[in-house]
C-alpha cells in the first residue's frame, strides 16, 4: 500500500518489543481519541502528553523513515504506535498488542 502519504514497508523493518501496542483505526475514525485513552492508560492518567509527537503515524512519509525509527528506538517508555493500515498490511508479530477500531466508519 503505497500512495503520496503512506509506506507500509516500514512496518518490514521494525523491531518490535514485547510491550509495543499499535493502534490499527480507519482515517478519520477516532484515532486521535484512542490514542489518548491508551496514553492515559499507560502514563497513570497524566495530562497534556504530547500523544503526537510521542507516538508516531508510522506509515506516513513524514518524517523519512529511517528519522523515524531512529526516535522510536530512542524511547525507553512503553511505546504505541498508530496506523490507519489495515491490519492484514503489516508484519505479524506475537509480540505486539494490536488496538484494532475497524467497526467504525465516519
């Protein structure tokens, strides 16, 4: 799945960790919101996160990926990590827990 906004192939190369979740959610469909919910779950409901700029829309373009992965490497925090691929366009893991919204449909 490629377009001028996503690469699904950088989901080929990530490592995943055994605490990773991704939220998988239709465009336009509440992602920002599950994402704060997962936030607020993790972080013992701590506000005014940068959930964004934390947690990255890994399948956009931007920033390159090898920028990208290079930060998401870098966190040390439980991580979680949006797309609005459908599920069955990424690499299986056992590892990740996998936030799936696909009933919804603005």
């Amino acid at each position: 799945m490629h377009s001028n906004h996503f690469d699904f192939t950088i989901w080929n190369d990530y490592p995943i960790r055994n605490d990773d979740i991704i939220i998988s959610t239709y465009a336009k469909s509440g992602t920002t919101w599950m994402q704060q919910i997962v936030s607020q779950l993790i972080f013992n409901g701590e506000t005014g996160l940068p959930v964004a700029e934390m947690f990255p829309w890994m399948d956009l373009r931007i920033p390159p990926a090898p920028v990208k992965m290079g930060m998401v490497e870098d966190q040390t925090n439980r991580r979680f990590l949006k797309t609005h691929l459908p599920t069955d366009a990424l690499v299986f893991s056992e590892k990740a827990k996998l936030i799936y919204r696909g009933d919804c449909v603005d």
